[in-house]
C-alpha cells in the first residue's frame, strides 16, 4: 500500500507518518522509485502502537522509540513486551536486582500474601507504600491487609484483561490492545466504582426518594 492508504487505515495523517519515518519509529517501506515506497500491515500494527504509547500513555516520540525499539528486541517473549509496554520494565534492561534492601516492605507484604510474581521494579510497590504512609499520616488506620478484599479483585480484573487479548499472536499488536485497555479503561473503572458505591450508600442510606 502506499503512504495515503497507510495514513487511512491506520488513521494517522500522512505528515506525520512522514515525521515518524523520518525519526525511526516507524521503519521504512519497500522502495519502488526514488521517492515512493510500499508498505504492509507490519506498518499499519506499528502505527496504531505508537499512537497508543504517544497518544494514551502520553511518552515523547524519543521515548515511544526505545520502547518499540526494546519491544521489537524481545518481541518472542510475550511478558517482557507486555511489561514494557505496560511501563513496568524499564526498556532496555533486563530482570530487576532484587537482592538490595526492601523499600517497599507493605507492597512485598501484600505481593507474598497474594502469591503473585511481581517485579521488584513495578512502581505500582511504591505507590502502595506511600498511600498507606499518607493515610495514616491523617490518622486514619490503614495497612497492607486492608487492601487484600482489593487485591482479589485486581487479581480477578487481571485475568478478564489478558483473556481478551489471548488470541492474538503477533506480540506488538498484542502490546497495542494490552496498552489501550488498560489506559483506556482506568478511568472507566473508577467511574464504575463511584457508581457502585453510590448504589450501596442508597441501599444503606437512603431512605426517601431521589
């Protein structure tokens, strides 16, 4: 296909796909003539990617580069283009050292007692620690096992997550839905919860009609 079909059926402007070829992140077509090139579906997957990391998890193009670049490397281990996709595994690097001093001790706590296999590097350890840190920094009596009836239900939302994107084979496009559900989805998910709860506070609560 050529460049205006690419820009159609990935639905990115030819300018742009230009200005991606230009920087690497998109490679180049096979050349017919000087100044014309073929491209594949190869091309139209890697499009929809880099709109997915530049457009929904917002990196710079400079970013999105080594991300596809540390995807394209390991793109027959499914896991690791999926972490790195999902910013858990710094691009570029390998299996985080996990032999330092723990930093995040209520995570690891949490992590153990649900019997997951976490990486060390996953910042989502981090941001545990310190909501828990500033929930009790209002006095309000919070910790690790409070947020396990949570936990099961991540674990279960988890499951349901990868089971939609099981059946497709190609890892980078697997990468792209695995992108787009998630960051897509989060605030739809909270939103549900504010619903959900707002449901129970009536069936508790409310007395009289709305």
């Amino acid at each position: 296909m050529r460049i205006s079909e690419l820009g159609r059926r990935s639905g990115v402007a030819n300018a742009t796909i230009k200005y991606y070829l230009r920087e690497g992140l998109l490679p180049p077509g096979r050349a017919t003539a000087a100044t014309q090139a073929e491209y594949d579906e190869s091309h139209v997957r890697r499009l929809r990617l880099i709109r997915a990391l530049v457009g929904v998890r917002g990196l710079s193009v400079a970013s999105a580069k080594q991300v596809l670049d540390a995807m394209t490397e390991h793109r027959g281990d499914t896991h690791e283009v999926l972490g790195i996709a999902f910013g858990i595994r710094p691009p570029g690097e390998g299996a985080p050292d996990t032999s330092g001093e723990e930093t995040n001790p209520e995570a690891s706590a949490l992590v153990d007692a649900m019997g997951w296999s976490v990486s060390a590097a996953n910042p989502a350890r981090r941001t545990i620690d310190e909501t828990l840190r500033a929930l009790r920094s209002l006095d309000i009596e919070y910790d690790w096992q409070a947020l396990l009836p949570y936990a099961e239900l991540a674990e279960r939302t988890a499951r349901h997550d990868l089971d939609r994107i099981e059946t497709i084979t190609d890892p980078l496009e697997k990468a792209e839905q695995a992108v787009l559900l998630t960051f897509l989805l989060e605030p739809a998910l909270m939103a549900l919860r504010r619903l959900a709860q707002e449901n129970e506070s009536t069936a508790r609560h409310g007395g009289g009609d709305t």
